[in-house]
C-alpha cells in the first residue's frame, strides 16, 4: 500500500511538473503570436501604403508606344 501512494506521489509530482511547463510554454507561444500578428499588420499597412503610393504614380507614366 505504502508503495502504491509513493508511487502515486511520484506521479503526481511529475504531473504537476508538466503542466507548469506547460503552462510556462503556453504563456510564451501566446506572446510570440501576439508580437508575430503585430508585425503581420504593420507589413500589411506598408504594403498597403505602397500600393496606394503606386497607384497614384501609375498614371503619371507615359503608355507604351504600340
């Protein structure tokens, strides 16, 4: 008996081991995607930029002669 509750003991310890591990992990993945969906939308506001930059230049280019 007294070895079934040690080997219990052992067990839970290391389950609760894991989950702080995991808890830990969880909490990093959370801010890299944050910080990786901030830097999506500051690469999407550039390139939005860009093209309404371009857009208004298009026009101001002489057409190809045919």
């Amino acid at each position: 008996m007294e070895n079934e509750l040690n080997t219990l003991e052992q067990k839970l310890g290391q389950l609760i081991k894991i989950s702080s591990q995991l808890r830990t992990e969880n909490h990093q993945l959370r801010q890299e995607l944050a910080q990786a969906q901030s830097d999506n939308r500051l690469c999407n506001d550039k390139i939005e930029s860009a093209r309404t930059r371009l857009e208004k230049l298009l026009p101001t280019f002489p057409e190809e002669l045919s």
